[in-house]
C-alpha cells in the first residue's frame, strides 16, 4: 500500500456501511409509509447531495453476485484511498456480513448487529466464534429493553469477558418520521450497563448525534466510553447554539484525550465510497488543533486497531519464488 503524501500513518475507518439491501436488518425502525414522510426525505437527501456534493446512490446490492462485486469494489476502494482497513458496522445479517469480511479478511471488519433481546447474547457468541465478527453495533433509538434488562445480561458478560467492542448509535435517527424521542435516544441511558462492565469498550459515534452533552457527562464518568467521529455531522446545524466540527473535536480531546476518540466516516453507497472529503476535513481539524503526530496517528487508525486487535502494518505477500 503506497504511503501517502503528508499521512506517515495508517487509517482505519472505525464506521461503515456494506451496500446491501435492508443493511440495518432487525435494527431498523422500519421503512417510512407516509407519503408526504418520504417525499419529505427524497427532498432532504436531495438537498443534502447538492450541499455536499455527492451523486445520487447507486441501488444496494440483491443477490450474492452483487455483494461479491460490491466487496470488490470496496477493496479496491481502500487501495485507491490508501485506507488499511475499514470496519462495516452493518450488513442485512451476520451471516451476510462475515462472507463479505472472509472475501477481504485483510482489509474489511466486521460487526455483529443483531437486536438486543433474549437469546442475543448466544447469537453474540456465535457471530464472533463462528463467523469471526469483532464488534457489536446496536442503534439505542430502537432498542426494545432497557440495556441493564436482566434478560440480556449475558450480552455484556460475553463482551466483557472477551473484551469485545460494542458501537451504540444514540441521538437523531433518519430523515422524514426520523427518530427523536425515544427511552434510549441519550447516551446516559447506557450509564448502568457501562458502569457494571467497565471491561467492555462502548463507541458512541457521530459526537452523540445532537446529545453531544450527555455524551461528554457519560466520558467524564467512565473510562471505557469511546467518541467516534463518522459521517457528516451536520446535526451541529439543529443545534440551539453554535457548534462546530472543530468545538466538537476540541472538547473531546479536552475530556478524554485522543486516546477514545476514533475516526470514522459513515461510508456505504457508491459511486461515493469511502467519503475522504471526511477523511481530510477531520485531519485539518486535528492539526489545526496542534494535535502531535503522535496522537492524530491514534485518532485515525491507533485506538481502532488496538480495540479491534488488527495489525496496522500491511501483511506480507507470499513469496512467488520457486
């Protein structure tokens, strides 16, 4: 993999999405039926690719023949990119997820991201011993039981025990009909569990997603809770005072220090791909911030490669030699 210029540091991006048909699976809150509710949608994701300048998606892949040229794709991507690995934090199912990771299994991650409910925790067990998962992602805003439910207590005992990083995505959810009110829309809601298991690595990405606070009160209180920085943040823009990527950045690195704070950029369909426009705002921001070498090389690959237990050195081609 080519160094590239002015990055003498790997990059893993902690946060993605494969493209594949319903790729939120059991976790989604459900298609919006309401058509003045998707028309409203259309109309914000519109708005939101003229602002950013990114091309309509392509359509999620159906079929396995897709998904095959998908993860090829995506391979390919990180080439392009110069990106050593990238963590998909969801795709339709375990099963699904972990074929696309052994296709690429130096370069893709995989999580699982069944729902969190009786039996979840043996489906845990086998998603990460059977199909080599090496994470857990829930969404908080449609999450059924309470997280400190006693029915899934095996959960965080299994992640704890195997040290197992699990990725709670809390705050606003969706567009049109989005969620904004939910028992588990706060990171504070996950306040009991993650004091009881301080064992288990807990990311909360996108700055909290609006519960920017809340996430900072829940970083202060415990080691073990980790900041992920993915996607476009433009919730800052719904926020009652100013708020900007840098103030975001700034106030993480002020609480917890750039050792739990983890790049990310919430990548999934193409023709985007890998969304480096990102990649490059957040390291502007990191330096502009008078972050040491040291530390930047944590924030955007260090933490994660430590948490996921993955080399950063690329792994060495098998000699062709007779």
């Amino acid at each position: 993999m080519p160094e590239h210029p002015g990055r003498p540091f790997p990059i893993i991006d902690s946060h993605a999405h494969f493209p594949v048909a319903n790729t939120t699976g059991p976790l989604s809150a459900g298609p919006v039926e309401h058509p003045l509710l998707r028309a409203y949608t259309a109309e914000r994701q519109a708005r939101m690719n003229k602002e950013w300048g990114t091309p309509a998606s392509e359509p999620p892949a159906e079929d396995q023949e897709q998904v095959d040229a998908y993860a090829d794709r995506w391979a390919a991507e990180l080439d392009a990119e110069d990106v050593r690995w990238v963590t998909f934090v969801t795709g339709r199912s375990n099963e699904l997820l972990a074929g696309v990771v052994r296709r690429h299994p130096e370069r893709f991650i995989g999580y699982a991201h069944h729902q969190l409910e009786p039996g979840a925790g043996a489906e845990l067990r086998r998603a990460v011993d059977e199909l080599g998962l090496k994470g857990y992602k829930l969404l908080g805003p449609t999450t059924p039981l309470p997280f400190e439910d006693p029915s899934v207590r095996d959960v965080w005992e299994f992640c704890a025990e195997r040290r197992l990083p699990v990725l709670i995505h809390f705050g606003f959810l969706g567009r049109g009909g989005g969620v904004v009110s939910h028992p588990r829309i706060s990171p504070l809601s996950l306040f009991s569990v993650a004091r009881d298991f301080p064992e288990v690595p807990f990311i909360v990405p996108h700055f909290g997603a609006g519960y920017w606070h809340d996430l900072l009160a829940l970083c202060w209180s415990l080691p073990n809770v980790y900041v992920d920085t993915s996607g476009s943040n433009q919730w800052v823009r719904w926020m009652p005072y100013p708020l900007t990527l840098e103030d975001l950045f700034r106030k993480a690195f002020e609480t917890i220090g750039p050792e739990r704070v983890l790049f990310g950029t919430d990548s999934a369909a193409f023709p985007r791909g890998f969304a480096t426009r990102y990649l490059h705002e957040q390291l502007r921001v990191c330096y502009t911030l008078n972050q040491s070498e040291e530390a930047i090389a944590k924030v955007f690959g260090g933490n994660a490669a430590e948490l996921l237990q993955v080399p950063l050195a690329p792994s060495a081609q098998p000699s062709t030699e007779p």
